[in-house]
C-alpha cells in the first residue's frame, strides 16, 4: 500500500480488539457500539448557460458526534456516570475563561446543583448536567498490548440519551447516549495508559 507521496512502508489496518471509553481521567467501561459522525453541507453551484453542476461549494463542518451504546447497571446511569466523573481536568478550563480560582469554580457549582435541588453524585437528567465535559475513546491494538490510538473529543455535551426497558430477548437494559463535541484530536500511544477505574 502507498500513500500519496509514494511511501511503501505502510503496515495495513488490522482490526481494534476493544474501544475502552474514559471521561476525563477516568475509565468508564467498554462500548458495546460507539459510532462517530463527522457531516457537512454542500452546496451545488450552478450558471446561466451551463448544463449541470459546475462547482461544489463545502460549506462549515457540523460538530463531530459520538453515538455510544452501554450495558446499564442498576443504580446509576450513563448520565450519571459522566457526572460523576467530571474532574478537575474540566473544571480547570471553566475557572480560567471565567477569570475564577478552582475553589470558587467548585463553590459556584456547588451552589447552583444545590438550587436545582441535587448534587454533582446524584445527576441523572439533562437539565442539571452543568458543564460540558472532555471524551476519550480507547482503541486497543490486538498485535501491540502496550499499543493504543486514543481519540479524544473536547468540550462535549450530551444531546440524546435513551434508556428502554423490555421484557424480551436476554432482558438487558441497554442504554444510548449521542455527544457533540465542539473539536476532537487523534493520537497514536506507546505506553500503557493507567487510568483511574469507576465501576460500570
């Protein structure tokens, strides 16, 4: 296989084993489907005296999205995870637009969670999720063990979210969720990442 410059030396795609999902700092399970969308509009240019489309005009692309689907657990939900695991990390971007210290950040939405009548462990709605919130998405190589492409989804926010309960087939509860996130980044790792673990 060779790229446009002509490079040979290109080793062939081989499938990922696992997507590993993370927010912020901490793992929160393995996907059992994760489908990102990238789209944008384009808009056909035609001219008086022309017969078809002369140009294609690209228009702005739309925020990248992230459709996840997950096992539920009883007790806690995706919505509720995520909320349980914004950290510091998040929070350090909010304090510094705001021209705000960490501690009067955490103080601030503190006391708004409280006028909503809940906490940052008990969020489990759209409406009292506070801030956006940073995604990863871990792809474990299955030739490399020490060998991982990390996607990374910045200042993301929850847009649907789905949890329907039946009684048939195997009887488990899966849950959906889609993310739009204002950018993403790709990066290529080496070195086995430790990361915090939330049981999910």
């Amino acid at each position: 296989m060779a790229d446009v410059t002509g490079n040979h030396a290109i080793t062939n795609a081989v499938l990922s084993p696992n997507v590993q999902l993370a927010i912020g700092q901490f793992t929160i399970g393995y996907a059992r489907q994760a489908t990102e969308t990238q789209s944008r509009e384009v808009t056909p240019i035609y001219e008086i005296g022309s017969v078809g489309v002369v140009e294609m005009a690209p228009g702005q692309p739309k925020p990248v999205t992230l459709a996840l689907e997950h096992i539920a657990i009883y007790g806690a939900t995706m919505i509720n995870i995520v909320a349980l695991a914004i950290d510091s990390g998040n929070l350090a971007g909010i304090s510094a637009a705001a021209g705000l210290t960490m501690a009067q950040t955490v103080t601030a939405l503190t006391t708004w969670l409280q006028a909503q009548g809940t906490t940052m462990d008990s969020i489990f709605d759209l409406a009292h999720m506070p801030i956006g919130f940073t995604a990863k998405v871990y792809e474990q190589s299955p030739v490399d063990p020490t060998a991982q492409q990390i996607t990374t989804y910045n200042n993301c926010w929850i847009t649907h979210y789905t949890r329907p309960i039946k009684a048939t087939g195997d009887l488990l509860v899966v849950e959906t969720m889609d993310i739009s996130a204002q950018n993403t980044s790709t990066a290529q790792s080496k070195v086995t990442v430790t990361q915090n673990q939330i049981a999910y």
